[in-house]
C-alpha cells in the first residue's frame, strides 16, 4: 500500500501517525477532542463561505468598474 502524497512529503507512515494520534488523545483528552473537530468544522465552513463571497465581489467589480467608465465618458463628451 503507498502512503497518500500530503503524508509523503512529511515522511509519515502509518505507525507514526497513530503515536501522534495516541498522543494527541492523551493531551486533549476524549472529551475536548469532539469539541475541537466541532470548532474546526465551523472554521472550515466560514472560510469557504468567506472565499466564495469574495469570489462573487470580485467577479462583480469588472462589471461595475465598467459603468461608471462609460458614464464618465459620455458626461464628459455633453
């Protein structure tokens, strides 16, 4: 079995990944981490929403920079 790419460039193989996990659970503790992966999830879901928000701003802007470009022409050619 090969190790997916994002875990080959840090050098991970599977045992090193469960003694992180292992320790991961010793420090946060079984109650703390389902809290912690909730907070994530909502971090992860306000990016996308941040990023698709800008996306559709600067989509609109050309469009809009456009307008008043052509208005300020022709008020200035009267």
């Amino acid at each position: 079995m090969q190790t997916p790419p994002v875990l080959a460039a840090f050098g991970l193989g599977g045992s090193e990944l469960l003694v992180i996990l292992a320790i991961v659970l010793l420090l946060f503790g079984g109650t703390k981490l389902p809290e912690f992966a909730k907070g994530l999830g909502k971090s992860i879901k306000e990016f996308k929403k941040a990023s698709q928000n800008d996306d559709d701003e600067t989509s609109a802007k050309p469009v809009e920079a456009k307008k008043s470009e052509s208005g300020k022409s022709s008020s200035g050619s009267n």
